[in-house]
C-alpha cells in the first residue's frame, strides 16, 4: 500500500545516478564508471570489467581480464575522452577541458534532470493521493512530507551539480 515512498527514493537515486556521469570539466571517478565497452558482444560498465582509481590529474583502469583492455580504450575514446593504453594491463584516461558554452550547455542539461524528476516525484505523489482517496486508509501529511523532502533532496544534488560545472 505504502509503495510510494521507496518509489520517490528510487527516483532521487536514479536523479543521483544520472548527475554522476555527467562531465563537469574534473577528473570523476562516476563519468568513467558510466561508460559502457563492447566485450565479447555484450555491453557491459567499466566499472564491472576492472578496477578504476586516480592518480593525479588522470584515471587508471586496470581490467581484470588484460584481453578487455582495448575495448576499454575504444569504449573511452568513443566517450571523447583521451584514453590510451598505458602498458598491456592498464589504461589511463584524461579529460580535455570544458569551454564556457559547454559549461551552460551542461548546468542546463543538469537543470533539465532535476526537472524530470521533480515531475516524477510529483506524479508519484499524485497516485499515492488517489490510492489515499480511493481506499481511505493512509495519511495525506506523510506523502506531502515524503514528496517535500524528495524535492529538497532533488534540488540540493542539483544545486551542488551545477556548482561543480562552474555554470
């Protein structure tokens, strides 16, 4: 009956999840980990094909399998981000700078999700209030409390994702 609540965690999770392979012109350990590699015709996260850490002003990737190494580069460089294989069991990616014009484009984009998911909160609200109406068993107060705290949560990963682009 009470399904609402995990759905409006789910959707911040999935707003969480999305901000995180977003470039913001650093080195993130999330954008990397979202690209996905063509191994043995399967798409599968790099995060899943080995072992993913900074060092410096760079990532290195090191697959568990050192045979994946060039679909990482591949899948990397497919990202437009600077990746070459270091050695026959590593990779190492850089990231190029952002322009200004890609910064707005980006902290716009990152307004746009946190939009997206406000409008999912709101409709998630909205089914749990007909559920509310239809069976007469629940409290109006705890979804609205539910849905405020969804959408400061939504607006406070936001607001921090766009202070990271610098936008």
């Amino acid at each position: 009956m009470n399904d609402w609540k995990p759905r409006m965690e789910t959707a911040v999770r999935h707003l969480a999840g999305q901000l995180a392979g977003i470039r913001t012109g650093t080195i993130s350990l999330g954008f990397i980990e979202t690209v996905r590699a063509d191994c043995q015709g399967n798409s599968v996260s790099i995060r899943r094909l080995g072992v993913i850490k900074q060092q410096g002003d760079r990532i290195l990737v090191t697959p568990f399998d050192k045979a994946n190494v060039s679909a990482v580069v591949r899948a990397l460089t497919e990202a437009r981000l600077n990746a070459y294989a270091l050695n026959p069991t590593t990779v190492s990616v850089s990231i190029p700078p952002i322009s200004g014009e890609q910064r707005a484009e980006i902290a716009k984009h990152v307004k746009k999700l946190g939009e997206n998911a406000r409008i999912a909160v709101r409709q998630i609200r909205q089914d749990a209030r007909k559920k509310i109406e239809a069976t007469g068993r629940g409290s109006q107060r705890s979804v609205e409390e539910a849905t405020e705290a969804a959408v400061a949560e939504i607006d406070r990963l936001v607001k921090e994702k766009v202070k990271e682009v610098g936008s």
